[in-house]
C-alpha cells in the first residue's frame, strides 16, 4: 500500500472561536468532504468530553480521591471518570472546594466534545463516536462498525480504536490527525491500509520537529 499525501494544518494561523476546536480550515476540508458525499475520520486520543474540570472562582480542578489523576469529564454518561484507576463520580453542580454554583469549566478536548462541535457546524451531517468507552457491550459495537460500512456516518471522530482492522468505511475522503496526541510509526501503517487516495490532513500547534519535514517532503518515511 502507498502512505497517502499528507498535509499539516498549522494552527497558529487558524481561526479559532472561543471554546472551540475545529479551525476554519479544517471546517473547510470536512465541508468539501461532504459535499462530495465522502466520509472523514478525525482521530484525537482523549476519551470523553474534556480532560480537566476546573472552578472558575477558585482555580480548582477536580481529581480523584484515590490516586493522583485528573478526572475526565464523560457528558454522555454523566460522569467525572479517573482514567487511571477507573474511580468516578457524578458531575457535580457546584465546586467541591468553594462551593461556587455554575463555575465548573470543561477545559480542553475530547472525542464527545469534538462530536458535538461536528454537530453544531454541520448539522445535516451524520456523527458518530468510537472509542472504547463509547459502547456498552459487542452489540453495540458491532452496530457501529456496520454503520461505518454502510456509510450511514459521514464524520467518525475516535481514538486509536478507529485502527483496528475490523473497522472499514464506505467512501472515505479526509482524514484528520491530532499531531499532538502521539500518533505514531505502528498507526502510520495502519493509514496506509486505509485507502490510497485518501487526503491526510495533521494538525499541530507547535513547530513541526525536523523528521516530520523530511517525512512530508518524502525524504523518509513517516512517524509523528
């Protein structure tokens, strides 16, 4: 298989509107994507909806009782989710430390929240989720890997889930890497196998590292 032409989406010089994700570019490429009935697979390596939950009165950010991690923010189940031990609680209303109502900020993205940006910019199109917290039981994820299949889902955002190989879309056009989320040498493998035309389109806020330079002028191979 052929690695598919890559082009990295610099986004120092994006527009970005408050608390959102999705730039103007990558708008513009999903949009395309979708006119021309073509699917787009967004990869991102955080489950849930947001990495931290901090007070906006206080500063502090909710972890958990047990070890020293951050608790995920998990908006479909409802949930504050530690994902190192698996502890959780109940997405309080109120800070646990001042007491403040209405001050507890999701800070930072998600699969669900990227989701839920795709829904909002797109509203006609069809999103879906897959991670490994986003099913419930086989059945369940069987359904979805149909769904993809069938090109019943026109924007798929996940985690490296994405990569198994039972997982196969139906029209697939653009997709999407989060360049700082450690997508690396055994999943540059693994795009090959998806499709050889496919647009490939890495995001990056930090100064793109030498190897990715000499990789996207074809000097070497790929590894982000």
């Amino acid at each position: 298989a052929v690695l598919p032409d890559i082009e990295v989406l610099d986004l120092r010089t994006q527009t970005l509107s408050k608390d959102t994700f999705i730039s103007s570019g990558l708008k513009e490429e999903i949009a395309i994507r979708l006119e021309d009935s073509q699917q787009s697979l967004l990869f991102l390596n955080r489950r849930g909806y947001a990495p931290i939950t901090i007070c906006q009165a206080c500063g502090f950010q909710i972890g958990c009782k047990l070890c020293d991690a951050r608790l995920v923010q998990h908006r479909i189940r409802q949930k504050l989710i530690c994902h190192q031990c698996g502890d959780s609680i109940e997405i309080p209303t109120s800070c646990p430390n001042c007491g403040s109502l209405g001050s507890l900020k999701a800070v930072g993205p998600g699969v669900e929240k990227i989701a839920e940006e795709c829904q909002a910019l797109f509203p006609n199109a069809r999103v879906g989720i897959l991670s490994s917290d986003s099913v419930e039981n086989v059945s369940q994820l069987q359904e979805k890997f149909s769904r993809f299949v069938s090109g019943e889902i026109d924007i798929i955002i996940g985690t490296h889930a994405l990569l198994s190989d039972r997982v196969k879309v139906a029209n697939l056009g653009l997709v999407i890497i989060d360049e700082e989320q450690h997508f690396g040498v055994g999943h540059k493998e693994k795009l090959k196998k998806l499709k050889n035309n496919v647009h490939v389109l890495t995001l990056t806020a930090t100064p793109i590292p030498r190897t990715l330079q000499l990789a996207l002028s074809g000097a070497r191979d790929l590894s982000i």
